[in-house]
C-alpha cells in the first residue's frame, strides 16, 4: 500500500485526505481499480477567494488563513507519514495576480510546490474520485454526469468508466453572492426576487457554455459533488449534525433540492446558521449553491442527484498513489 497525502485548495475551503491505496498494476485509467483507506479526511474554510471576482488579487488576509490551515495539515502528514504529498489549487489562484505570493507561502509550508490546475484537469480529477464506487453498480444507467459546485467554478463532467468531455465554468457559490447578493461590502439577508433573477440568468448562460463542449442532455445518471451539494443532503435528510457516511450516496429528489432552494433563498442569516448540519462557512453562500444545482437538474431534466462525499480529493490520492508506484517501477 502507499500512503499519500492529498489537499484540495479551492476557492472557498481547503480540504485534507491522507490515505492508504492499493493500486491495480492495469494501466487502464486512474484509480481504475484497488483499495483506498482513508486515514484523516478535514476541511477548512478560509475563503481563499475572498475579493478576487472584483479586484483580481488574493486578499493579505485570505492568504493567511490559508497558510494557517496549511501549517495544521503539515503537522498531520508529518504525524501519519504520507509517502509523498500533492497539492491541488483550483479557482481563485488561477484567476489571481499574485498567484506567486501563493505559492511561494504553500512550497514554504508544506515542501510542496501547488499544482495551479486548469478547470478541465479539476473535473477529471472529481470525475474518478467520484464514479469509482458507482462504476460497479450495474443497475446505474450510463452516462454519468458528474458535478462539482465549488466556490468560483462549477465542473461538468460526462463519462461512462471515464472522462468523455469535461468543462469548467465560472459559476460557483461565492463567485455569486460576492457578484449579486453583496450590497455595501454586506450580503443581503434574504436576497431580493431581482438579485435571485440576475444569479439564476448568470447559471443559464454557464449552462449554455458547458453544453457547447460536455453533452448534457445524454446524462442519465447525475452525481452531485462538494459542500453545497453535501449540504443540502443532511438538511434533506433531516441530520442532527453532518455525517459524511449518511450523506454518502444518499438520493435526493429534484423535489426536495427544490424545496431547500426556496427555504434557503428566502431564510435569513439566523435561521440558516441554525440548521444543525450547516458549517457557518457555507451559511451565506449556501443559496447560490443550491440555485446551481436545481438549475442543472432542470436544464437536464433530472428526477434526482446522487450525493458523493468523494470527489476531487480521492482522485488527487489515486493518481498520486499511481505516479508513486510508478516511479519505484522505474526505479
């Protein structure tokens, strides 16, 4: 087994896993086949992409709590001994101009240099991690549509036992509260039917986007990703506080992601922040959230989502666990 060390740095949280893997010697794909053992599985929110949609940097301050973060999960791998480290930045340093303070901070840290990755790298990465477990369900009409509601970006993803066409769009839980629902540096508590319009119009032309390269309408199965999606599962599931392993797999009906729309657009601050399984990073971006996910169920006609609590992460571990034993192939 190899032991790795993978961390997700997104635009709203960052994300640990470090794991055992097992890896088939088939050359088929990543993570095509083998055993992952998870050994510590943590999130942070630190809004690394605080600001940037507007002023194109990442914030002093959001850098910090990001460096933060990543001295905590430093200290972890160095305690359970990970063979080798991979760390994966998705959308708001892509997007920042002084990316290199970034990464200069996280090599530092964690010894690492982060892999700034492209939107359609991200996606094939959430793809594996997330259709690994599903791809021996025979009863699960092919094919997938896997999606990944981050912070800043939102992945498309479409493929049988792997990717056949991925697309990364520029729609993603903070990215719109920050755009449409944030008044005087504050964000509106509830939003107005006019800002929730303008959100949904800035989704249907994402929509439009990703349906130019990835073939929506041939998905007959959706698998849903990351911390809005999570989320609404435990308010669906009525969980008196967030259990990964209740989440995992769990079938929401477009009905009821419908339902936690309209409660979530037209509840306050207060009344979000008190739902037992609601992390307080995720209450005032968790409208926009939801609003992504009953859109592309409606665009696609979807009678429910299947929830996945692997997703980006595990497919940084498999692949990495893959370069590993390669490189001692080789050696």
């Amino acid at each position: 087994m190899t032991r790795v060390a993978a961390i997700d740095c997104g635009t709203n949280s960052i994300r640990l896993l470090v794991a055992d893997c097992t890896v088939s010697d088939s050359a088929s794909g990543a993570g095509a086949t083998g055993e992952l053992i998870e050994l510590d599985r943590r999130m942070i929110i630190v809004r690394l992409g605080q600001g940037v949609d507007r002023t194109g940097r990442l914030a002093p301050e959001a850098l910090e709590r990001t460096f933060a973060a990543c001295r905590e999960y430093a200290a972890v791998i160095r305690e359970l001994g990970a063979e080798r480290v991979r760390f994966v930045a998705t959308s708001a340093s892509r997007d920042a101009e002084n990316r290199d303070v970034f990464v200069q901070g996280v090599k530092d840290i964690l010894g690492v240099e982060p892999e700034v990755i492209s939107g359609d790298q991200e996606a094939e990465f959430s793809f594996t991690g997330a259709t690994k477990e599903l791809v021996a369900h025979e009863h699960l009409e092919r094919p997938f549509l896997v999606v990944d509601i981050g912070g800043g970006s939102t992945e498309f993803v479409v493929g049988e036992d792997h990717v056949r066409a991925a697309r990364s769009v520029d729609v993603g839980c903070v990215r719109l509260t920050e755009r449409h629902l944030v008044v005087d540096g504050v964000v509106t508590d509830p939003p107005s039917p006019e800002q929730i319009a303008a959100m949904r119009a800035d989704i249907e032309a994402a929509l439009d986007l990703a349906a130019e390269s990835v073939p929506l309408a041939e998905a007959r199965t959706l698998v849903g990703l990351a911390g809005s999606v999570t989320t609404v599962a435990g308010i669906v599931l009525g969980l008196p506080e967030y259990v990964s392993s209740e989440i995992h797999h769990a079938r929401i009906s477009y009905e009821q992601v419908r339902e936690v729309s309209e409660r979530m657009l037209t509840a306050t601050h207060a009344e979000r922040a008190a739902i037992p399984v609601m992390h307080p990073g995720r209450v005032d971006v968790i409208g926009a959230g939801v609003l992504v996910l009953l859109a592309i169920m409606e665009r696609i006609g979807a009678t429910e989502v299947i929830v996945s609590e692997h997703d980006i992460l595990d497919g940084i571990a498999w692949k990495t666990a893959e370069e590993v034993e390669s490189d001692e192939q080789r050696s």
